[in-house]
C-alpha cells in the first residue's frame, strides 16, 4: 500500500505544487476572477487524462511511455519558462510596490492580462495533464492487479495527499505578507523550476531524445531512495532523484548559478522610481 | 470572465465527466477480459531487487510482449537499453505488480535494467525472424562472444605462462646439474604447451622450436641438454609474450580445438594426448552455454563424448584402438559446434 501511495503522492505533487504556485500568483496580483478558469482548466485536464487511461485500458493498448516522457519534458520546460518569467515579473512588481505605488500593480496587469492569463491557465491545464494520464493508468493497474484493494486505496490516498499539498501552497502563498511572497517564494520557485528543468532532460532522456552525459553523478538510491516517503515528496517538490545523472546536475546546477545572483544580483530597493512598463 | 463563457466551460466539463462515467462503465464491464494477460508468446520476467530472472532473453525481433512482474519491496522502473539509450521502458511498477511492455525492437543486443538501476544488466537479444515458426535462431551475438572469448584468453596467457615458467626452471635445474627438477619441469612445460594446442598454431614462429627439433620440449626431456633447455627457455619466454599480446578471435579457438581433436583422431597414440585434450575441454566448458542455447542436444552430445575420450585418456595404457573412433566421434561433435554457434563462416 505504501508504494502506490507515494507514487501517487509524487506525481500528484508535481501537478499540485504549479497549480498551488499559479493560483497564489494570480490571487496575489489581483487577478482572483481568473481563479475559476484555473479550476476549470485542472478538472478539464482531470477528466481528459481520466477519459484517455479507461479508453487505453479498454482496447488494451501499451501505455505509450517515450511519448509520455517526451511530453512531459516539453511541458516542463515550457513550465520552467513561465514559473521563471512570473518570478522576474515579481521582483519588478515589488519594486513598485515597495515604493507604494500599488495601483501600478493594476496598470501593469491590465494591459496584457488576458494573454497573460490564458498562458496561465494553460500551464495549469498541462501540468495537470502532464502527470494526470500516466497517474489514470497506474491508478487503473492498482484495481486490476492482484495485490488486493490496498494498492487501490493507497493509490487514491496519495493523490489526495497531492492535493492537499498544492492546497498548502496555495493558502500558504496568499497568507504570507505581500512583499515577502515576493522575496522568498520567488527562490522556492526558482529551485522548484530548476527541479523540473533537470527533470524535463531526464524525460527527453528516457524518450530517447538526449543521450549525453549519462553517466550517473552520485548515488544515494540506498539511502534517500525515490519510494521513500521523504524521497518522495522532495522528488514531487523539489525535482529529487536518486540517482542523478551528470546532464540533470549540471542544468540544475547551471540555472540556479544563473538565476539566483540574477534575481539577487540587483538591490531590490531601488534608488528612483521608475515608471512601471 | 462573462457569465456566457462559465457556463460554456462547466458544459464542457459536465459533457467530459459524462464521457469518462460512460468509459468506466465499458471499462468495469470488459475487465475480465482485459485482466487475462495475453498468455501466448509473452515473456515473463520477474524483476526482484537484485536481477531479472531470467536475465539473458533471446526473443525474436518484432514486438515481443514482456509481462514484467515486479517481486522485489521497492517500486522500480524496467528499461530495454541500447548502449545509453532508452529503447523502451515502464515507470512506476509497485511492488507485486505485473505490467507489460510491447516495444517494437528490431534485431540486436539490447540490455535490460532489473531492480534498482545500478544492478547488473541483463541481456536482451532480439533475433530476426526467419521466416519459419517453430524453433527460433538462437545463434550467439557478437557480443555473446566476447565473455567467453576474453575468459580463453585469460586461460592462454596463464598456461603460456606455466610453459615459461617451467622451461625457465628446467633451464636453470639443468645448469645446476639438477636433472631430476630438469625433466619434471620440462614434462610441465609440455604439458602446457599440449593445452594451448588449439591456438598455438597461430604462434607458429614462436611455438615451433618448442614441437620439433632438439629444443623440442619432448625431445629435451629426454636428452637434457642444457644449451638447447636455454634456447627453449628464451622461446617459452617470446612465446609468453606473444600470447598476452594477442587475443584469438571466437572461431579460432573453437575451430582450433576442432583441429586438435581431427587430428588426435588420426594418431591416437600421441603422447601429448591427454593435456591436448585437457586443452580443448577448457574451450569446450567456456563456450557450452552458448553451445546449449542454440543447441542443447549437440551440447549434451559433446559433454558425453568428451568425458568418454577423457575416461579413456585417463587409463595407464590407452588403447589406441578404441581411442580413435571415440575421438573422431568428438571431432565430428565440434564440427557441428562451430555451426551450431555461427561461426563457421569464414569472415
């Protein structure tokens, strides 16, 4: 029982955690009317993955996994493109802040607030669908296999768990003091989404797409293993793997030595106002 | 957002929840059938924390089905691996599960990860169908070869060794009058050079003063002359080196110790006989699990006939008489091995 249930509890996070980030970004920018799209967006993606896992499992085809992890490394790495930008629009945004000119929160919003939105919106959609299709068919092999009715209920569990996780994140994020949201969950964000850009070159990895520099950095799959459940929810969170390899250290590594001092790099206060653009 | 487009978007929503509530019902009342996995022709493997058993497939080249049965405590991942490459694979197997993969593999060597990734590999081999239905091709790979071809060179080297060893000593033993040492290090050294008797002749040049000749190693053991014991020595010694420095290919060896055998058939009575013999076992046991896997009633025949020819060699006195047909039998056997594992194509 244990098993499906932290399989299920880490790809449940990995959709959870960018849900929880995107909702808390667009409650704390104002934009709360866009909340309903997003839960609209997640039981779209919900109810299609949900679809697409009982139509394979009836005409009994194989679960198309290279497909599936070539997918899923095109999502996350458009997910690190857009958690990365959100960050970068924040820092902008508490600068004016901080210099008490809230409104131009608003009259930066405004103008491309609908695309920018949408974007959002879709983000969610496919960070849910990205891990929501292969979470059905293992959910699916939990009733069918022999193991009995607790792989099911362990299964199940962990996605509540998931849930309740991005619900953490959410309620976390809008709670937390505005220009503080702005200053650390910006770091948390940033080491999430170097997390899923080394796991998007895993994922093109195992889809057969990029072959280089596999050899293994360290090994810790004895004592932090992935099924374990601290494994596991760092692997939802935070990108962890057990066994890394020196491609996935290194874009780790490469995008936090970048983003980082970038996002550190310039005070935040600044020394004259600025017309927000 | 417009009050229009919610409820546009909550239709779209309740018409999907009505699709997947109708799928669940197809997929709840066809589960039985679905559930029986498809016993012909799939491939189990069970997958346990340390291996896959089995961990050496041959399977014919199309889209072979594996049912990949997961009996370890940990959840793991099974991937066919080309090199680094990932030709196909399944991600989260939980413990006791059974999934199945049918990727569409084309002739090769692939490998195949079982339990935690940094276990030992097994072997996956994907034959090209031949058309024919029944028994499937199951002709070593290149790479089947390797092991056993790397192991007899490790036997050479060690036996080239023995033979330098003991050609030095007896040298030595003869310079210091010591003829008893002399002769039992010389028959040593005989009998080591009779075990590389498959492969020798591709050292020729070294090995020939060492046959025949007055520093022949059987002539010296009988004449004890210390000059040519030297001579013979320095031989022994190139001869060593030659062999480290060379690695026989697969269908030298075994064409070799096929060699061997033909020819002992025609002259039962040598007096190398027994360590020639002793020789070609070695290739004989390296090579028998590739021998069985493609043929495993030749591979029994060989194991017979040769215990045979030993349990002859063995007696004080060997009857020439009987040896000869028992040792063409066995000649005869290694022909058909050397078919058997594809390698009497001269290439």
């Amino acid at each position: 029982m244990l098993v499906p249930f932290l399989i299920m509890l880490r790809e449940g996070i990995e959709a959870s955690l960018i849900v929880g980030i995107v909702a808390s970004y667009l409650v704390k920018t104002n934009r709360r009317n866009w909340l309903f799209a997003v839960w609209c967006g997640v039981a779209m993606a919900v109810l299609l993955c949900a679809a697409a896992g009982l139509l394979l499992a009836i005409i009994g085809a194989d679960f198309p996994q290279k497909q599936q992890e070539f997918f899923e490394a095109v999502i996350g790495l458009v997910a690190v493109g857009m958690l990365t930008s959100m960050v970068f629009w924040m820092k902008k945004a508490s600068r004016t802040i901080s210099t008490g000119l809230k409104n131009e929160i608003d009259a930066a919003l405004s103008e491309s607030n609908h695309h920018h939105g949408l974007a959002l919106v879709g983000l969610v959609f496919f960070a849910v669908a990205r891990e929501g299709f292969e979470s059905m068919v293992f959910l699916l092999a939990t009733f069918q296999q022999s193991s009995g009715v607790w792989a099911a209920a362990g299964a199940l569990l962990g996605l509540v768990c998931a849930a309740i996780v991005g619900f953490a994140i959410y309620w976390g994020g809008v709670k937390i003091n505005l220009s503080r949201f702005f200053r650390w969950t910006a770091v948390f964000i940033l080491i999430v989404a170097a997390g899923l850009l080394a796991g998007s070159v895993r994922a093109l990895h195992e889809a057969g797409v990029w072959n280089g520099l596999q050899q293994v950095v360290f090994d810790w799959s004895h004592v932090l293993p992935m099924d374990s459940p601290l494994g596991a929810f760092l692997a939802g969170i935070l990108g962890y793997q057990d066994m890394p390899t020196a491609s996935e250290v290194i874009v780790y590594l490469a995008f936090l030595v970048i983003a980082l001092p970038l996002f550190f790099g310039v005070p935040v206060l600044p020394a004259k106002p600025r017309n927000a653009t | 957002m417009t009050n229009r487009l919610k409820f546009l978007l909550l239709g779209a929503i309740g018409l999907l929840a009505v699709i997947v509530v109708g799928l669940g019902v197809v997929y709840v009342t066809m589960r039985p059938k679905t559930q029986t996995p498809s016993g012909n022709g799939s491939i189990a493997i069970a997958v346990s924390d340390k291996t896959c058993t089995p961990d050496t497939l041959v399977v014919p080249a199309g889209a072979p089905a594996f049912q990949i049965h997961n009996t370890s405590e940990h959840a793991i991942e099974w991937e066919i691996l080309n090199g680094v490459m990932v030709v196909a694979e399944r991600e989260n197997i939980a413990p006791g599960f059974t999934v199945t993969l049918t990727p569409r593999l084309e002739p090769g060597s692939y490998q195949m990860t079982c339990g935690l990734l940094s276990n030992p590999h097994g072997m996956l081999t994907v034959v090209a169908a031949d058309g024919s239905t029944t028994a499937l091709p199951k002709a070593p790979t290149l790479v089947d070869l390797v092991g056993p071809t790397a192991e007899y060179r490790v036997f050479a080297i060690q036996s080239s060794q023995q033979l330098a060893n003991a050609a030095n000593l007896a040298a030595k033993a003869l310079k210091a009058g010591d003829t008893a040492t002399a002769r039992a290090q010389l028959v040593a050294a005989n009998a080591a050079l009779g075990r590389l008797a498959p492969v020798v002749h591709l050292f020729q040049q070294d090995a020939g003063p060492l046959q025949s000749g007055p520093t022949s190693l059987a002539s010296l053991a009988k004449s004890l002359d210390g000059a040519s014991a030297e001579a013979a020595a320095r031989s022994a010694a190139v001869l060593s080196g030659s062999v480290s420095a060379t690695t026989a290919a697969p269908r030298e060896i075994v064409a070799g110790a096929g060699d061997i055998v033909t020819a002992l058939a025609a002259d039962p009575g040598n007096a190398d006989a027994a360590s020639r013999i002793a020789g070609v076992r070695k290739i004989v046991d390296l090579f028998q699990p590739l021998t069985a896997r493609a043929d495993k009633a030749l591979a029994d025949k060989i194991t017979a006939d040769l215990g045979v020819v030993e349990a002859s060699l063995a007696k004080p006195n060997p009857d020439t008489a009987t040896l000869k047909p028992q040792l063409a039998d066995l000649g005869a056997d290694m022909t058909d091995m050397l078919s058997a594992l594809g390698l009497n194509t001269t290439s």
